[in-house]
C-alpha cells in the first residue's frame, strides 16, 4: 500500500478472505461492526472474477481507509479531551468592558464578528486554555476580532501577541493597531527579527516589563531574549505554520497562554479537521456592509494591452494598481515562457512613463522592502509591482485594480487572497488574470466571490498536500484514506471516536492508537 494505492496481492487477499488481511484490523473492528462506522466486511465472500473498477471502492480499501480516519479522529479527540482538561489563565470580563473594547472600533461589528468575539470571550473566561481557529472570507474582518480578543487582555492587566509570518504584515498590523488605539498606541511594541540593537533592547525591557500590553512581531517573539511580564494570550496567523517547537519554547519559559489562530483564507471542512481538529472554531460567513464587488476578469496575454487600459483609466482616475508577477528570476523549469519581475518592470515603465513604481519581492532587504511598501501606502508609488509578498494583510483603499500575470501558476485560493486586496474602498475594482492555460480552472474566479466555495474547488483540483502553495507539513500521512473523496466518512469517523471516548478506552485499544498516531504523524498536527 503505497501513495492511496493498493497492490494487486493485497487487492487478491482482501476478496478472498485470506487470513492475510487478518494483519489489518485492530481492537475496535473486531467482527463485522465498530461504534456505528460504515465499515465493509473484509471476507464479503462469493465474489470472484474481474477486480473493480475502481481501486478505491474495493472492501479492502474502504476498510484501511476507515481504520485510519477513525484512529486519526481518536487520536484528535483525545488531544482535545486532554486541552480541556487543563486550567488556563482567568481573564476577568464585563459587559461595561466588551462595550469599551466595541468603542475602540470606527464602526460597528458584523453579525458573525460579534458571534466570534463571544465565542472567544467565552474561551477566555473559562478557567482552561483556549485554542481556537478564527477563519474567513478575505475581507470578513478577522484582524478586528483578534484585536479585540487582545485588547479584552490588555485592558484587564495582562499581555497579547501578535505573530504573523512576515515583517511587511507584522509592520502592517502594528501601523493599524496604533490607529485603533490612538493615544494609547504606546502601550504597543513591534518587535522584528532585523531591528537596531538599541532598539531591540528597548522594545525588550518593555515587553519584559509589561509596559507593552499589545506585542506584534514575527518568529522573534520565540527568541531567547524575549521575556514575558504576563503573557495571557498568543494570536497565530496559520500560514506562519507555527508548530510545535515554539509553542513549548513559551512552555520552557513557564507560559501557558490562550491561543488564536486566525486562517487567512477559508478552509474546506475536511481539512480544517484535518489541521485544526482538536481546535475550537469559530467562522466570519458575512462581510462588512459597503464592501464594493470586485470584477474578475480572464484575458489571454494576446488581449493583455486591456488590461493595461484598465489600469491607464484607473491611475488617470487618481486611484493605484496591484501587478503581481510568479517569478523574481528569468529561469523556468517549464516548457512555457515566464515573463520575471525584471522583465515585467521595464513593460510597466515602457506602458506608463513618468508612472512612479515601487517593486517588492522576498529577496529585498526588510528595511528596503518596507520603505517600497511604505511609497505605495502613502501613495507616492502609484504602481506596485510585486510577488505574493503582498497576498496577505497588505490593505491600500485606493488602490482599485490589480492585474495578475501568468495567473496560472498560482492556485485558486491564493489567488482569490491576492483578489483581496482591491476592493477596500469606495470605488469598484477589478481582477484581470493574464493566462494562455488552465483557463477552466481560473475561470472559477470570475464565476464567483465566495472564499468557501473557491477552497473546496482548489482542494478537489490540487489535492490536500499542495492547498497552501506549498506542501503542508502538518498533515497527517493517509495512506488509504483521501480527504477529498472521504470527507463525509471523516465526519463519521470523527462522531464514532467521540463515542468510543466517552465508553473509555481498554489496553489493546490504547497500544494501537499509539502504533497508529506514531504512523500517521498526529503529532505534527496543530
């Protein structure tokens, strides 16, 4: 069994009842039923002749595929009985305070933003440790919740960090929080791994005095040096991959915060169970009110010069313009030609003369690449040329129109991500994506706005491993199951353990549990 595939031999065993297969089942599938699972009778007996059709439908393989969804599914249920069981830090709450926090904002909370800040209120004032998934659609006012999560600690005596996986958003999230907290903003530190030493050392002694309630920064919040006053509750964005190692390098400095983790893009179910199982989850399924809709448009790069029409009509209009290239360098592994950055400057520049253009990718120095982000914000650059550096967080109102070249390099989600980031204003923006293939594949783009829907599609094409634009290192290692074609029977799966938790567990269950999540690297998982 390798890769989700069964080999003729195992195939041959499994339908006609050898005794071979006996090797398979384990304490819970004894029989011909287990705690409610569809579970297929390994000996069905009788049949012979052709193999089916299908690989994947064979008793044999539905029966490996539900062994290691359910041992996953003990395996999260346990790791979340065990969270349950431990006792957080209080933090102490009051109507008079949720309305306080509530004033802090420019405008009033969506419907689904309020739910998810009562969620997390709840999880706060429990006495144990909350550990919750905040997940959206781009643009559904995530970073607002998180900051109200933090500030409902800052403003009862303890500290809240921020880390976030690039100084751009790091940098970002610290200008918007200071503009929340207006003049209170000096009770916030920012603290990057790049920094003056003298700098460094005062941001430090604030932290480590308390003096900083509200901490934002990127992996250097882990080092050494870095030392809480009352640390209370740590705010993750998920595509840092925070894994395990930083989460006990706060426990080795005798910390045990709450945790949020908040998903730049939405997650299909199956593999938000998957990552996040033994996580609480609380959904943002409404945008804010004005939000202007965005028209997304497919143009082969013959028809590119419409597009930069568009974008000539949008900057003579006052407004900016997002141009998002695949590639810093010229070399290509692949047979089509890709256009680099280098490349796609000196079109921008022959296309707009006179046109201020900053360009930003992730070979830049971080204080040069945030003095080029900085240009496009205060609108000095009218044009920003980029990589995905600018998918997450990067929020500029008056930039109306981005154009995406060679769009096909990029996966659905991500791209719907970088959709985001038009579309902030009062004005109407467009998406152009310049692509010769895949074009069934993108034009689900154009077809609809919904993160949710967009997901589950880039899921299903791309499968789990690749969802995130890279391989996904916490994802546990199926070997039979699928969590696309097998999403329904991980929901059953995930119910049956929960009941058999519950019953207890005996000794032969628990020893091959453990064989099973050594196997599947449950450990990694969140």
């Amino acid at each position: 069994l390798a890769h989700g595939h069964l080999n003729p031999d195992l195939y041959f065993h499994g339908e006609h009842g050898n005794p071979y297969m006996d090797a398979f089942t384990n304490p819970y599938f004894g029989g011909r039923h287990g705690h409610g699972l569809p579970i297929p009778d390994l000996y069905p007996g009788g049949r012979r002749g052709n193999p089916y059709p299908d690989a994947h439908a064979t008793p044999a393989h539905q029966r490996l595929a539900c062994e290691e969804l359910f041992a996953f599914s003990l395996g999260v249920s346990l790791r979340r009985a065990g969270r349950m069981a431990r006792r957080g830090q209080l933090v102490a709450t009051s109507p008079e305070l949720r309305e306080r926090l509530r004033s802090f904002l420019p405008f009033r909370l969506t419907g689904a933003q309020r739910t998810a800040f009562k969620e997390i209120v709840e999880d706060l004032t429990s006495g144990r440790v909350m550990h919750r998934l905040l997940q959206g659609d781009v643009g559904s006012g995530k970073t607002l919740v998180a900051f109200l999560a933090m500030a409902m600690v800052a403003e009862t005596g303890g500290q809240a960090a921020l880390l976030v996986p690039t100084e751009v958003l790091a940098r970002q999230h610290a200008a918007t929080f200071s503009r929340i907290l207006g003049d209170q903003a000096g009770r916030m530190e920012l603290l990057l791994g790049p920094m003056k030493a003298a700098a460094k050392r005062a941001a430090l002694a604030r932290i480590a005095s308390g003096q900083a309630s509200y901490v934002v920064g990127t992996h250097a919040l882990f080092q050494e040096s870095v030392a809480f006053s009352r640390l209370q509750l740590v705010v993750v964005d998920e595509q840092h991959r925070f894994g395990v190692r930083q989460r006990e390098a706060l426990k080795e400095k005798g910390l045990d915060p709450h945790w949020l983790v908040m998903s730049a893009t939405p997650i299909p179910r199956s593999l938000a169970l998957a990552l996040f199982g033994d996580l609480e989850q609380s959904v943002l399924d409404e945008l804010p009110p004005g939000r202007q809709p965005i028209t997304s448009r497919l143009l082969e790069p013959d028809h590119a010069e419409r597009a930069w029409e568009l974008v000539e009509r949008e900057l003579q209009a006052g407004h900016q313009a997002f141009v998002i290239s695949p590639a810093i360098d010229p070399q290509d592994e692949t047979k089509v030609p890709l256009r680099d950055i280098q490349a796609m400057e000196g079109l921008l520049h022959a296309q707009f003369p006179g046109v201020p253009i900053a360009v930003v990718h992730g070979r830049l120095k971080a204080d040069e690449l945030a003095l080029r982000m900085d240009a496009f914000v205060q609108g000095e650059a009218r044009i920003l040329l980029a990589t995905t550096v600018v998918e997450v967080g990067v929020d500029v109102p008056n930039a109306t129109v981005m154009v995406v070249d060679h769009a096909e390099r990029f996966g659905l989600s991500q791209l719907h991500q970088l959709r985001g980031r038009v579309g902030r204003g009062a004005a109407r923006s467009q998406f152009i994506m310049l692509s010769a293939s895949e074009t069934e594949r993108l034009r689900v783009l154009t077809e609809t706005q919904d993160g949710f829907r967009i997901a589950q599609k880039d899921l299903e094409l791309r499968g789990p491993g690749e969802f995130f634009g890279t391989r996904q290192a916490g994802l546990p290692r199926f070997q039979a199951a699928d969590l696309v074609r097998d999403r329904k029977l991980l929901l059953t799966c995930k119910e049956a353990a929960e009941k058999a938790l519950a019953r207890g567990l005996t000794e032969p269950q628990k020893d091959w549990l453990k064989q099973e999540q050594a196997r599947l690297k449950l450990a990694e998982i969140s």
